[in-house]
C-alpha cells in the first residue's frame, strides 16, 4: 500500500519496537527493516525519514551489521541512536572508540546547540544510555549537538543533509524528553502529514486484500481470539461471502471456545463459518513430544494440512489469511533475516511449512496488538471479544509444560476456567493484559481428605503490559491468590498445588514455552 512512512533499520536493538510504537504515537506508519533492505525498495517519495536503531555490536567487529552507505545521501532525514549513531559516523568519515567508561542506565545529557531535534528540551535533562564504543571524532560536516558526563559527543547533526545521531535511546520511558525528540524528528524534521489511524489503516487494508484476492476465494483459520476474530471481520467487510472462516477445535483450546466462536461470528457478523473437530489428529501428532518448538512445528504443519483438506471442500480456494501481528514477524526474527535474535517460532510465522497448498494474506501484520483492538472496535465488534486476553496460535500445547494428552488438556482447561472466573469476579481481568495456568511436569506431595496425594502442580500468570513487548508480573491481592487457589485445588481434579509466577519480560517471556 502506498502511504508516507518512516523506516526503523534493524540492527538487533531489544529497544526496536519501542522506536516503532514511539514513531505511530504521532499517528505516523512505519516499519522495523532489516539493513540488507536493498536500496531500490526505498522510495524517497513514500519514506520521510530513517532511523537506525541500536544494537549489541561494535562497528568495528568483523560481522558488525552494516547498511548501504547511500543511505545517507538520498535527501531523507535520518536519525542514528546509540549504534546507529555510531555506524553513521565511522561511515561518514569519523571515528568511534571503546569508552574508559562504560554508561549504562540513566545519564544526565546537556544540549549544547539547540536545534530542531531538541526543539521544547530544556538544557539539562535525563536520558537512558547503553553503550560501550563512542563517537570520537565527528565527520566533516556535522556538528556537536549535545554532550554526557562521559560522552563528550553525546548528540551530533548535519543540518544540511539532515542527518542526526544521538548516543541515548529516546524510545525508552527514561529518557525524560525522548518522546519529544522522536516528535520533533517525525514532525519538524522528516515533515510527516500525521495522519495515519486506524481508520485510515481500515480503508487502506480493505483496498489492498481487494487487489490481493481479486476474485478469489479466502479461507481463514478463527480461533476466537482478538487477532484472528479483527482479521475476519476485516477480511469479511472488504471480500463478504466470498470469505469462508474454518475453526479448527484442536483439542488445544479455551473452555467453551467453540460455542462463543459460533455464537458471535455466525450469529452476529453473518460470516461463513464452518466448524471442524480436528482435536484427535492434533493430539496424535503430539503423542510424546515435549520440545516446544517442536510442538509449535507439528500444530503449524498439522493446522496447514486440516486447512487444505477443508479448503478442497469449499471449493476453489487461494488464500490463506491469518492474524498475524507485528511482534509475531519481530520475534520469529529469521521473517526478516535481520541480526535480531530469534526468541521463539510463532505459529503464524516459523510454523508453517515450506511448501503450502494456499498463498498468505495477512492483514494485521504491521499491528501491535493495542492497535488491533483499535481495529476491532472501529469495525464493530465488541467488548467480549477484543478484551479477551492473548492467546498462543499453539494454545494449550505450550502451557502443558511436557506430554500433551487430552486427559491433561482438560484438567489445564478446567484450572484455567477457574483462574479467569475468579479475575472477572473481581472486576480484575481487564486490567491485567494476560492471565492463564500453566501445567507443570511435576507432582506433589499433599492432604486432602485426611488422605495422602501425590497429584499435579499449576503455575498461574498473569501480567500487565501495554503492547506484549514488555510486561510486569501483576500484583494480584493475596486474598484473591487465595480464592483462585481454592477453587483449583478444590473444583479440579488431579491438581493439589498452585504457584505464582513472579517473573517480568524481560528476562522470562510471557508464555513458558
């Protein structure tokens, strides 16, 4: 699609999709590239501005990610932080070295030329630094911008070219003013019209899967989630019946999933829905495995090949569309061959195999999920559905810590069932981002009855984030832990004991596996 946009270049920051929310909180696209884009595919006309984002390496170590130098002289502004910074200048002709000392973590930085990219920042302030190399000399051309207790080129620019490198990290919360920065730059600097919404993304996605299908038909896998129940409706509203949605019950879902999936969607929106029971040949397929990846591997190629043969049934059918969201593309990193490391496969991304029967489309793939209900309520669909908590393409596979049979998906089920009961009944769920049990591979050692057991133990997470990228352990009151604790151990059977897991992302992920 065709839409003004800036360009975030990759280099494996763990803060780059902080650039891109920053960037579209001025209601400006844009998209996280890898630095092998290939400079035909960047249209000066289309992108207002660049930004390279940090990274873990020294520009002066042999595999140092690089981008296309005549990045620099395509008439587009463009902002280096912390590597990128770095990267620019030693391209241009500066020098980078170690620093003595290494700044980590809070720093205060001093504006020392005021100018657009500080334009509303006082002289003094507090950014976030994370850097080991630093700018030493700066190329012909530019000019000092700003300096750090240790960093005496902390901010640099050539006005002329447009060109602006800061050694901070203005997409991350700490930096007092970095919100502005990325303002100033997107604004001031690059000149974006602003203007990109959800409404706009709604027409512009509409029109696209129009060109895409054609007069084909699409077949969509809807799992009841938020992802993929936007990208139904979506799909639904630019193609209508020529739409048909397949539920695979895979034996890996929620309590009472089928039933609310065709309750909303074929009751309410009218979509051409058919419903499949395919849980025996999921959980076949699973017999004895226990690496998650491989799970995630067997449920894509499995839910690939249930499609296809369903698809036959309909008729002719093209596409596949899914609900893929941008941290998908982000974290499934080998989707972009970028220096970022891969953290896990996701089903709608590495799952799939090589060869498929049906072409993609996937309209929510340049969303984060904040941005997708935003969709979703711009298209209709209600509460009940868009403020469900995410739930993994593997669903329960990957909360069974182990072995996955149909005897402890539904005492998974069940134990989950009671956790989210207990959360709406105190007006909780919606204020965390996402709740769910998890089985654990282990037994323990307890009393109920005045008899001995020897039975399951469930972790319980729940975590308050904005966007999934990072995320807090939630603080649920101790007397609420309590409630969901009794009511698992007392209404399942086959668990005597709950843990809490207090871990925050990072270091752990959300989901277990």
């Amino acid at each position: 699609m065709s839409r003004e946009s800036i360009l975030i270049i990759d280099f494996g920051s763990q803060y780059n999709q902080l650039i891109a929310r920053k960037v579209r909180e001025h209601n400006v696209f844009c998209e996280i590239v890898p630095p092998t884009i290939p400079m035909e595919s960047i249209d000066p006309r289309q992108t207002k501005g660049i930004i390279l984002s940090g990274g873990p390496a020294s520009v002066y170590s042999h595999n140092a990610p690089k981008c296309d130098e005549r990045i620099f002289s395509l008439g587009v502004p463009v902002l280096g932080i912390c590597y990128g910074m770095q990267l620019m200048a030693k391209t241009l002709g500066g020098a980078v070295e170690r620093s003595r000392s290494r700044e980590y973590g809070r720093a205060p930085f001093n504006v020392t030329r005021a100018d657009k990219l500080f334009k509303n920042i006082p002289k003094s302030s507090v950014t976030w630094m994370s850097h080991g190399d630093k700018v030493k000399k700066i190329p012909q051309g530019f000019k000092r911008l700003g300096r750090s207790q240790n960093t005496s080129i902390a901010a640099f620019a050539d006005l002329k070219r447009s060109l602006f490198g800061v050694q901070f990290h203005p997409e991350v919360a700490h930096t007092q003013y970095g919100k502005t920065i990325i303002k100033n730059f997107v604004t001031d600097i690059c000149r974006c019209r602003c203007d990109w919404s959800m409404r706009s993304f709604i027409k512009e996605t509409i029109a696209d899967i129009r060109k895409t299908a054609g007069t084909d038909r699409v077949v969509l896998g809807l799992s009841g989630g938020v992802d993929s129940s936007v990208a139904a409706v979506l799909m639904h509203k630019a193609i209508g019946h020529r739409l048909a949605c397949i539920f695979v019950d895979n034996g890996l879902l929620r309590k009472n999933e089928a039933r609310m999936v065709r309750e909303v969607f074929q009751r309410h929106f009218k979509i051409n829905l058919r419903c499949i029971d395919a849980s025996e040949e999921f959980l076949a397929a699973l017999k004895g495995v226990t690496d998650p990846e491989r799970k995630r591997k067997i449920i894509g190629k499995t839910f690939i090949k249930v499609f296809d043969r369903e698809a036959k049934k309909i008729g002719k059918v093209k596409f596949l569309a899914q609900g893929t969201l941008y941290p998908d593309l982000i974290e499934s990193r080998s989707a972009f061959g970028g220096p970022s490391a891969t953290i896990k496969t996701h089903h709608n991304v590495g799952g799939l195999p090589k060869k498929m029967n049906l072409k993609l489309i996937e309209p929510l793939k340049y969303l984060f999920k904040d941005e997708v209900r935003r969709v979703g309520k711009e298209l209709g669909i209600g509460h009940e559905v868009l403020g469900r908590h995410p739930f993994p393409g593997p669903g329960l596979a990957v909360r069974i810590i182990g072995d996955v049979t149909e005897e402890r998906c539904d005492m998974l089920r069940e134990a989950d069932d009671r956790f989210i009961q207990v959360l709406h009944k105190e007006k909780l769920y919606d204020e965390i981002w996402q709740a769910f049990a998890v089985l654990l591979p282990i037994k323990s050692v307890g009393v109920m009855g005045d008899e001995r057991t020897y039975e399951n133990v469930v972790a319980i997470r729940a975590v308050t984030s904005v966007d999934g990228m990072t995320a807090d352990w939630a603080k649920i009151p101790h007397d609420v832990l309590g409630k969901i604790s009794n009511r698992i151990i007392n209404e399942v059977k086959g668990i005597n004991r709950v843990a809490y897991d207090v871990s925050s992302k990072p270091p752990a992920t959300i989901e277990w596996e």
